[in-house]
C-alpha cells in the first residue's frame, strides 16, 4: 500500500500527544490531506512532527519505495533520507543561496533579516518543465495572505529568469515551490526558497484555480500538471 508521510511542525507533549504549531500548519495539513484522499483514497496517510525526528529517543519512520515524503516545513534533520532530502538543505541555507543569486544572477538579496519578502512566485517543478502561477502577497491581517497580486508585466521575465536560474542551479526536483521577493521601486529582491507550498501558499484554497496543495501532490507523484492556472486534473 502506498503511504504518504506529512512531516509538519509542531509540538510534541510528554505524554506524546502532538500539536500543530500555528492555524496556519493546520490549513496546511488538512489541504494537503484532502489533495491525498481525493486523488488516490487507499493512499495510507501519516503526519509526523518534525520535533521527534530530532529526538535521539525515536525510531526514524520506515520508508520504502512505496513512501512518499511530503513535508510542510524546512527543518528536515540531515539523517532522514528521502528523494527531496538535498534540496530542503539547499534551501535551508539561506545565505548561501542569496550570496549565488547576487553573484550569478546579479540580483539584489535581503540582507539578514531587513528586506525581508512579503511576495511569494509559485513554480511547479516537473520532470520536464516549470510551471509558474499566480503571485501571492501578505494580506491586510497578519498570517493572512491573498492571491493573485498583480505584477508589472516587465518584471515578469525577469522574475521568471531569477526562479528558473535557481531552480536549475540546485537541480531541484519535482515539488511545489514558492520564492519568496520582495519589490524595492522597479527592482527585484530575491530574499529565499521554499521547496514545499509554506503558509502563503493558503491563499490559493480561496482561489478559483487549483489549491498549491494539490499540485504539491502532484508533483511529488509525477503526474500531469498542466497550469497553476487551470485545472490541475
């Protein structure tokens, strides 16, 4: 039988009860659960907190060719093995990445914690294209988020070029990813990537098109994604 594994932040009690860290990994986790069930209902479905990966007292999960690894948060111990294991290190370096898209790229980067971004390009990544959606931007509420935000035209291509250049560069397997910017006047400021659909991504449960979730699903299970757009079926 097939297993999906959800890794998610949260809290783990003594007593070894779980509790999602935020409302937000909560939207997380039942749209994603949702997206599972609804495309492939035998599929055996498991959420895991990344906290007791970190616990030396905890028998790491069984995986199998049959595992598929779905995570809703960076903080992956470098132990756990699984397909997309290089690319959640990759992107936790944050620095690191921002140093290569201003020295390669020639982009402008956050610098520590100013200019942090508060715009988010969604990317499909399949195993034989990219596919860009809709922008997403913070709403009027804190952890609240809205989708589409409009975009000049001409910084676009530009954006585009910036996600494909570092996609490549880290040879980044098929998933959902978000990268995250921000705008200084007419200029681009690349601030991270996220290799997994993060909170902002909960502003497409109330878009008209696919929820990012979904396509996050259908990414990791290599199956047909035609647009961000449109329908992910």
């Amino acid at each position: 039988m097939r297993k999906a594994l959800i890794i998610v932040n949260a809290e783990v009690k003594a007593e070894g009860t779980t509790y999602l860290a935020s409302p937000a990994t909560e939207k997380m986790v039942m749209a994603l659960e949702t997206a599972i069930y609804a495309d492939s209902p035998s599929t055996q479905v498991e959420v895991i907190a990344a906290a007791t990966l970190w616990s030396r007292n905890v028998q790491p999960p069984k995986g199998d060719t049959n595992t598929i690894y779905c995570p809703l948060t960076i903080e992956i111990p470098t132990w756990l093995s699984f397909p997309e294991q290089k690319i959640y290190q990759d992107c936790k370096d944050i620095k690191k990445c921002r140093q290569w898209v201003e020295n390669t790229l020639g982009y402008k980067t956050s610098i520590g914690d100013s200019w942090l971004g508060d715009l988010w390009l969604p990317i499909a990544v399949t195993p034989a294209e990219f596919i860009y959606g809709e922008i997403i931007g913070e709403g009027a509420f804190p952890n609240s988020y809205e989708q589409p935000i409009t975009l000049n035209q001409s910084l676009r291509r530009p954006l585009y070029e910036l996600a494909e250049g570092l996609l490549k560069s880290l040879d980044a397997p098929p998933s959902l990813y978000l990268l995250q910017f921000r705008l200084k006047g007419q200029q681009i400021v690349f601030d991270r990537l996220w290799p997994f659909p993060a909170a902002p991504a909960i502003a497409s449960l109330n878009y008209p098109y696919p929820n990012l979730f979904a396509c996050y699903w259908h990414c990791l299970t290599h199956q047909p994604l035609p647009s961000l757009t449109g329908s992910c079926s």
